[in-house]
C-alpha cells in the first residue's frame, strides 16, 4: 500500500467500534473509488488513499491474524 497526494474532499469519517477513547486511532472514509485513512489527532492533516481491493485485502488479513506478533 503506498499513500497517493490526493485532495481530500468533505466525506463522513468514521472510527473502529473497538477505539479505546485515547485519540490514539485512525479514521476511514470511503470517497470517489478510493478508502482514504487519516489520523484521528490530526484531522486536518495528511490523508493516505488507497484502492478499495487494497483495503479489504489489508482488513481481511488483520481479521485472519496476517499481522499477530509471531512471538
């Protein structure tokens, strides 16, 4: 994945359901064929643009243990 200079229009951000509360996330957005990532402490900050297949492939290897410590 590899961030993309990318303007970043009105869109309604969201949160994981699972955020602890301790402005320590990310947000996620979904605007014009792409899923656009930003940090939560810094909204007005630099946004990161992925393709939508690039995404789910990220969430569906978080969601099997694809980034687990192997410790």
């Amino acid at each position: 994945m590899s961030p993309m200079d990318v303007e970043v229009p009105a869109v309604n951000w969201r949160k994981a359901g699972r955020s602890v509360g301790n402005g320590a996330c990310v947000e996620v957005a979904s605007a014009s064929a792409r899923v656009l990532v930003r940090d939560s402490v810094n909204p007005s900050g630099t946004a990161i643009a992925y393709a939508p297949e690039a995404w789910q492939a990220f969430i569906g290897s978080t969601k099997t243990g694809g980034f687990d410590s192997l410790s």
